[in-house]
C-alpha cells in the first residue's frame, strides 16, 4: 500500500517488520531498553511496578550500551510519558563509564550506589500539546544518523565554550524555556477561555508564516508568541551544529523544513531529537492542514 498516514492505520498493531527498516531516531532504542528493564524487574520483583527504580536502571543500562551519557529524555519519556523534561543528574552514571571505552558490565556495588531511591533524581511534570495543536512526522528514509557520536560532539563543543558569556547554548536553554512557558499559557487559555482558543486557532490555521503574523486578538498573540519561540530554538539549534560541526538539521532538509513552515497554519518544524537525517516534524493548527503537510511531503519525497 502507499505509505501515508491513513493506510498506516489501517494496519493491525505490533506486526513484524518485514526488510530493511530505517532507524526512525524517536527514542526505539531507549523504549527497548527500558521494556527489557521492566520486563526483568517484573520476573524478579515480583510486586507493584516501581516506576522510578525502572527509569534509573534503564538510564543506566542505555548509557552502558551506547557508551555515552545522553540527555535521558527518550529513556524517561519511555517510563513516565510526554513530559516537560529536565535532565537526569548525570554524574551518578559517569562513575560507571569513566576511563572505560566501551563497557560489557556494571559492578553491582556502584550499581546500587548510582540508582539509590533515598536520592532524588528528576521530577516528573506531565505535559501535553495545546487544543488544536497537531503533530505531524516525516520519516526521511536516509538510514539514520549515529546519535552517541551527535551528541559526543555537541557536548564537547558546549563544555569548550560553557565559560562564553551569551552563547548558542545558554541562548538556546533560555529560549525554550520561554518556549515551554509560552505552551503552557496556550493550554491554560484553551481551559479557561476555549471559545477565544479555539477561535483563534482557526483564525490563524489559514495563514502562512505564522511567526511573521499579525495577531487581531489577545488570543491569537499567545498563539503566534509561542509559534516565534519555535522558530527561534530551531534556529539557534541549526547555528549550534554548525558552530559544533554536526548535522542537527542538515541542508538537504532545510529547504523541505523551510517550504512546510510556508504552508497555512504551521505553527513549528524541525528535525526531532538529536536532529540529523532520521525524520522530520510539523506541529500544524488543525486536521485539515495536517492532511495539507502529508500531501506536501508526499508529493516532494525524494
């Protein structure tokens, strides 16, 4: 069958996959790795689910495997669900990986150490996409990228420059947690204030550029101020892997980035996660322009 959004749905869950398939970089590898956590913790423990002992261990046990310490969020999303995330302390599973190249093991002593439950880790804050907000994914069918080395390099590069005042990564962390703040009002409006909300989302779900709009109400600029912040952490993230010499969005997507983010009522896009050439994202404003960025895509693969 085509590929595209309503015949994937026609097919029945969990079917095995049949030839090559490429890496998607939406976190399978962590849920992998945090399901086999969970299933060994179940065959052993034998009691009610400990969620947060899960999340550690996997942590642990994703870090091991890759033979870098990541941000976490893809093993914790894996545990606990969309969230608004904050990064695990990593200097507890360092020990484990220091002056070791590519680890087969984890001592049990430094093990219990590392994941014990009287030490807080990270708080869990449940989050959700606003009313009206639509998310759309592209699979790039470029093979994938190697996140580990992504990332190895991003962190070098921000440790050499973590002493310059104002740079691309203190930029970056500050914009998005307006970003974050700016969703959060969306989705308090859209509780306290739903036919403004939803208004304004159809309002602006015609118009093209939304970040450049001009808003006619107090409702639409809380759209359109949260539509800004997304463009501006993708381009601060587009400038941080130029400047770390990795491909986080690579040229030969950022016409097809740029073209989407042209289309009527386009609120963000990107490349997820680590970025490189495993997929891309839209979030769109409504059904109606989510089946437009399909088309879109569908009609300029290749």
């Amino acid at each position: 069958m085509p590929v595209n959004t309503a015949n994937l749905r026609q097919l029945p869950k969990h079917l095995p996959l049949v030839g090559d398939v490429s890496k998607t970089g939406l976190g399978s590898s962590a849920a992998m790795t945090t399901s086999v956590v969970a299933c060994i913790y179940a065959f052993f423990a034998r009691q009610h689910t400990d969620k947060e002992f899960i999340h550690r261990i996997a942590q642990v046990a994703h870090s091991v495997a890759q033979g870098k310490i990541g941000s976490g969020f893809d093993v914790f999303t894996a545990v606990y669900g969309t969230c608004a995330y904050r990064r695990f302390p990593a200097e507890k599973v360092e020990t484990m990986l220091k002056g070791v190249e590519a680890p087969q093991r984890v001592a049990v002593a430094q093990l219990t150490a590392c994941v014990d439950m009287r030490e807080a880790w990270v708080e869990n804050v449940p989050f959700h996409l606003p009313r009206g907000i639509k998310l759309v994914l592209g699979d790039v069918h470029q093979g994938g990228s190697s996140t580990p080395g992504m990332v190895a390099k991003i962190m070098a590069w921000q440790k050499a420059n973590a002493s310059t005042p104002d740079n691309l990564w203190s930029k970056l962390r500050e914009n998005n947690e307006s970003y974050i703040e700016a969703l959060r009002a969306l989705i308090k409006q859209a509780e306290e204030q739903p036919e403004a909300h939803t208004a304004a989302v159809e309002a602006l779900s015609a118009v093209r550029h939304l970040p450049d709009a001009a808003p006619q109400d107090a409702a639409a600029r809380l759209v359109v101020a949260a539509a800004q912040c997304a463009a501006l952490s993708r381009t601060y993230l587009r400038e941080l892997g130029v400047a770390a010499g990795v491909k986080v969005e690579p040229e030969e997507l950022s016409g097809l980035l740029n073209d989407t983010a042209a289309l009527p009522g386009v609120f963000a896009v990107g490349c997820p996660g680590a970025g490189g050439y495993d997929a891309v994202f839209a979030l769109v404003l409504g059904d109606a322009n989510c089946d437009a960025v399909e088309a879109f895509w569908r009609a300029t693969r290749g």
